[in-house]
C-alpha cells in the first residue's frame, strides 16, 4: 500500500470517526432537550446537580453582602444534659430566643414544633405563660387591637407552623394549633411559617416549597415557607404593597381542596415574587426549585464552611453554638456571634427524627433550613441559558472533544478531552452555577466517550478477527 493511500485511508478514518462521534453527541444532546421534564432527564440533571453542589460546597458566596448565619444548635450533647425531655424546655427555649434578641440578633427563626403545651397546671404550664407572656409584651397596642402593619418594630420572631392530614378527603394539608395562636395574632414581627421541603423519590431533599396550601375551618390559606418570609422581611418586596400580605394576598382566594394556590387571573405580574434583586415563579419547574446547598452541617478534615466580609472583616458565613453553652455560660459567648444574623434555634439529636439526605451528606432540619433561605437570597430560582446558547456552546465542545478522539488513541484522547473539559468547561460551569445558572455540558460529552470507547473496542475485535489463522485450514 503507498504511502499516499495510506493518508487517503487515514483521512476517512478519521472523517467518520469524528463525525459519527459528533452526531452522536449531537444526537443525544437533542434527545435530552426533547426529554426535559420528564423523570429520566430530570433524574440526569439531579445527578449532575449534586456532583456540582458537592464541589461547589465551602465556597464564598459570589454576591454582596451575604446574609451571615449563627445555629443555636440543641445538639446530641445538649439534649442529654437537658434530661432527654420529651418537648424541649419552653423556659430555656425562651433563654436562647432573650439570649438572641439581646445580641441584636437581624431576625429569629425557632425550629421548634410549638403545636401543643408543655404541660396543664403547675410548673410546666407556668413557663408555657412565661413563653405567651414574652411574646405578647413585644406588641405596644392596646388590648382587642390586632397589628396590620407586620414589618416595623421589634426583632422578627418566625415560629414554625406544623400539619397534620385532614380527616376528610380534601387534599391540602391542616394546620395544627398552637397555644401561641393568640400571640402570634397580635404581637408585631411575630409569624407563622411553613418548615417543610419536598422529599424525593431516593428520599433526598433537594427541593424548597415557596408554601404550604392549607384547608382549615372551611376556607383557605396560605402559610410561606421560612425562606421565603425571611426573603420578604429582608428584601422588602417590590412589586406589591403591604409586606408579605401584599404579596401573598393574590394567592389566598383559591377553592379548599384543590393542591395549589392560584391567582384569581393570569398574568405575569401575578404569577411572579419579586423580591429586592430575586424574582420568583410561582410556577416553579423542576430545575427552579433546587436548593443550592453550600453550607454543610458536619466538618470532615479538608471541609470548610464559607467565609464572607463584614465591615471589611473576613468572618464565617455561619457559626455554630451548642444550646447548652447559652444556658449554662452565656458569658462566655461573645455577642458578636448574634449581631446582625439570622439566627436559628433546632435541634439536631437523634431522637428529634429530623435529619434527612441531602447532595451534601445527612443534615438536620435547621440546616437544610439555612441552606435554602441562603440559596433564595443570593441566587434565587437556578435558571438555565437561553437553548440557542446551549446548544451552539454544545456543539463546539463536542466537535472538539470528537476530533480529539479522532486523532488519538482512546487514553491519549480521554486525557486530552479531560484537559480540554478542566481548564475550559468547568470554570465556565462554576461560574454560571455562582450566578444561578445551570449549564449542562455532562450527558452529550459522555455520549461522545461511550460511542468512542466502544468503536476501538470493536475495530481492535475486528482486527483480532482478520489477524486470527483461518481454522478450516
């Protein structure tokens, strides 16, 4: 064979391999728009998802300034030292909320099912009035009279409201009472929220509710979620007056029974949160709904939780305090670890049944909690680009990365391409993910791999084939 044949049949080799790599990354890429929503592309996405989460966990945020965190955490060591109650102490429930008011505290989040009474008669309802009593002192209004105006005053308090199934066959959800009802009612920056996240089919949370749809009493409601009354109390909402009525007052007047809140018409403006910088969807698709994790609960050798800049201090986006240090030796816990965050008083021993999976390992309540107010605040609902820039910035790479193969061996190419991914594709990932921008570069590339793989392993057959001594002779 001469040499010049030898280049001729190279070149073809070398035109189909390249371009039957691109048509199949190019294939499954328009396979996978065509399949977005349904269970096997989202299944796809969240996988690729939580390996983004988990590297993009201890990073600093990208926006400023970032709402700082503290956890007052009624931890395993806590919990036994407090006896192993039942019900967590409403008197040094009450110390921890006074302990973080006076450490002028941003906002107050108790994650703490307050649903039912310590106790009837003697010490144990006493500090149930104890608790009532404080929170009623907050309001300045005369008795019989109720506070409309929700946002001016004390510190913010946001107590968690808890559900139960209904009886009948109404499909949302009720919400239990609470001897703190009458308090909630009248005292001023004192609410209700909803604490509770949807649950995957692998029974990892990933995802936030913005409500909780409720059917009491024979007609609706609308309880928000936590993260988004924190949003709404530090944001200031901009599109609709009156705070967080305003804007969840479209959304009240829906039938009892039916599985969502609607607005009472459709529009944009209607179906839309607008929220300081973030704007929310009401109807939220399945990418929007993501928790962008970043803060993880249990610290191995190499994690880090991130770090942000206050008054031109590098300081920690979260700290965490023992409950148990609060009540035996306040003095010992500087203020500054109160002053201008968000703190959230939960629990985290194991007997409180309220640690679940998430992408960034086992995490209790409080924390996924963070994790989502701090997700809404900075980056909002994950967005993806344009499908034009997807799909021409698609395309590029896997022209690329299929001429890379092409003209290399498997290893050869697989390093290449790898490089090509690291140093090109990845910052720019990381860099979308940052802004709320999720690209998805991983399922066409793997394509291009797996059909390039396969191709050698069945020309390198071929070739043992032909090599082989014919056995008939």
């Amino acid at each position: 064979m001469t040499r010049r044949t030898l280049r001729i049949h190279w070149r073809s080799r070398f035109v189909r391999r390249v371009a039957a790599n691109v048509i199949v990354g190019l294939g499954l890429e328009f396979i996978f728009l065509l399949l977005q929503g349904s269970h096997l592309a989202d299944f796809l996405e969240d996988l690729s998802l939580d390996w983004m989460i988990q590297m993009h966990s201890g990073t600093p945020p990208a926006r400023s300034p970032a709402i700082p965190f503290t956890v007052v955490d009624i931890d395993e060591e806590t919990y036994r030292k407090w006896g192993e109650p039942l019900l967590i102490p409403r008197d040094k429930l009450l110390r921890l909320v006074q302990f973080a008011i006076a450490g002028r505290a941003a906002l107050v989040v108790v994650d703490v099912d307050l649903s039912r009474p310590a106790g009837v008669g003697g010490a144990q309802e006493s500090v149930d009035v104890a608790l009532v009593d404080y929170f009623e002192r907050r309001s300045p209004l005369p008795e019989g009279v109720l506070d409309t105006r929700k946002g001016s005053g004390p510190t913010p308090i946001i107590l968690v409201r808890t559900f139960r199934v209904p009886l009948s066959a109404a499909a949302s959800s009720e919400p239990k009472d609470s001897f703190l009802d009458q308090a909630v009612s009248i005292a001023p920056d004192l609410y209700w929220a909803a604490p509770l996240f949807q649950l995957d089919r692998d029974f990892v949370v990933r995802r936030w509710r913005l409500w909780e749809a409720t059917c009491g009493n024979k007609h609706g409601d609308v309880v928000p979620s936590i993260q988004l009354l924190v949003a709404t109390l530090l944001l200031k909402p901009q599109n609709r007056t009156g705070g967080l009525e305003g804007v969840l007052a479209p959304f009240r007047h829906f039938a009892c029974g039916t599985r969502s809140a609607r607005p009472d018409h459709d529009s944009t403006a209607a179906n839309q949160l607008r929220l300081g910088r973030v704007v929310l969807n009401v109807d939220e698709s399945h990418l929007e709904r993501r928790i962008l994790y970043s803060i993880p609960w249990k610290l191995g050798p190499t994690d880090a939780r991130p770090r942000i800049d206050i008054d031109g201090r590098p300081m920690p986006l979260l700290f965490q305090i023992p409950a148990h240090q609060i009540i035996d030796a306040p003095e010992g816990v500087a203020k500054d670890k109160m002053l201008g965050r968000v703190v959230v008083i939960g629990g985290s021993f194991l007997d409180g049944r309220d640690i679940y999976a998430t992408p960034l390992g086992p995490m209790p309540g409080t924390f996924i909690i963070i994790n989502a107010i701090h997700s809404l605040v900075q980056y909002g609902e994950l967005q993806r680009p344009p499908r034009w820039v997807t799909g021409v910035v698609t395309a590029l790479v896997i022209v690329v990365v299929s001429v890379v193969f092409a003209m290399f061996t498997s290893f050869a190419g697989t390093v290449i391409a790898g490089v090509i991914i690291i140093l090109l594709l990845l910052p720019i990932s990381f860099w979308l993910f940052q802004a709320g921008v999720w690209f998805e570069f991983a399922i066409p590339l793997t394509g291009v791999l797996l059909h390039h793989l396969y191709a050698d392993v069945e020309e390198a057959r071929r070739r043992g084939l032909r090599a082989a001594p014919d056995r008939q002779e």
